[in-house]
C-alpha cells in the first residue's frame, strides 16, 4: 500500500504533505444499519483479519503522517461521506485516489478528479449521462447483491428515462 501511494504521489508530482487520508470512523456503519440492517453485512472481514488489517492501516497511516499527510475521521460517518464534505468544502483541485463508485457524483465538481486503476479520471463510470444522476441510476439499476433496483428496470430504460425527462428526472 506504501508502495503504491508513493507511486503515485510521484506519478502526480504531489507531495504526503499535500495528501488528506480519510479513514472510517469508529461505528461508521451504524446509522446506516440502524436503517437497513444488511448493510454491507457481506463485506464484512473474518474476525480474525481485523487484528492484522488495524495494525497494517495503523503503520500505513503513520508512515504518511510522518512525512506531512494529514489525517481526517469522524466517529459514525464512513469514509466515503467524509470525503464528499471535504470535496464540497475545499477550494482548489482535488484528486480522490479510490475505486469506489460513490464517489463518481462528486465529479461533477470539474476540479475534482478520481485516480483509479485506469489513472485519473472525470468520466461517469455508470454510462453517458451526468455524474448527479448516479443514485438515481444505481436505485432504479440497483448495486450489486445489496440492493436489488427496480424489477425489469435496465440501463437502457434508464438512458429512455433520461431522454424522457432530462434534468426534471432528478431533483437538484
């Protein structure tokens, strides 16, 4: 993982001191479980991983740390929603260094770019449509094993939506 981050750091020509790691929150799935109770209960580790997995975070967080990164976390809030704050509230290019899919919509922002297994990116990862409806696509859609969508709802309904409603489809 240090390997990587330094990588590419270089790759970015940024320094530790100019990277932010955003780390999960103690409880962070909480609320969310409070509201639906199988949420993300699949991606739970074994018990046994989690001694290793902290200890590994831990020297990873504290390598960086020592060369300038800053940390950031919220009890109760997962690192996702963190970073979606710290996208809306700092000024300036902000590159995001994640595969996860949420964080498409925050590349509506256009200096806000995602450095994933393919580099940097803008592109909506969901199909060609803007970066605001990616909830709604990955609702009706659905996302995976967890959420189902609508029943014989496709992307190409989704696309026929859009082209329908266009921006009325979706609140602002």
């Amino acid at each position: 993982a240090i390997n990587h981050m330094t990588s590419v750091l270089r790759e970015l020509d940024m320094l530790p001191r100019e990277m932010v790691i955003v780390q999960e929150g103690e409880h962070s799935k909480a609320l969310r479980r409070l509201i639906y109770s199988g949420y993300k209960a699949k991606r739970d580790k074994p018990e046994e991983a989690y001694p290793e997995f902290v200890r590994a975070n831990e020297e990873f967080v504290k390598a960086f740390m020592n060369v300038g990164a800053t940390l950031v976390t919220q009890p109760g809030v997962e690192a996702d929603d963190v970073i979606a704050y710290l996208v809306r509230k700092i000024p300036g290019q902000k590159i995001i260094r994640s595969n996860d899919g949420d964080m498409t919509t925050l590349l509506e922002d256009p200096e806000t770019f995602q450095w994933g297994f393919n580099g940097m990116t803008q592109a909506n990862k969901y199909g060609p449509f803007p970066h605001k409806f990616v909830p709604l696509y990955k609702s009706l859609i659905g996302a995976g094993d967890e959420y189902k969508g609508a029943f014989k709802f496709g992307e190409k309904s989704f696309l026929d939506l859009l082209a329908w409603g266009g921006d009325k489809a979706m609140p602002a």
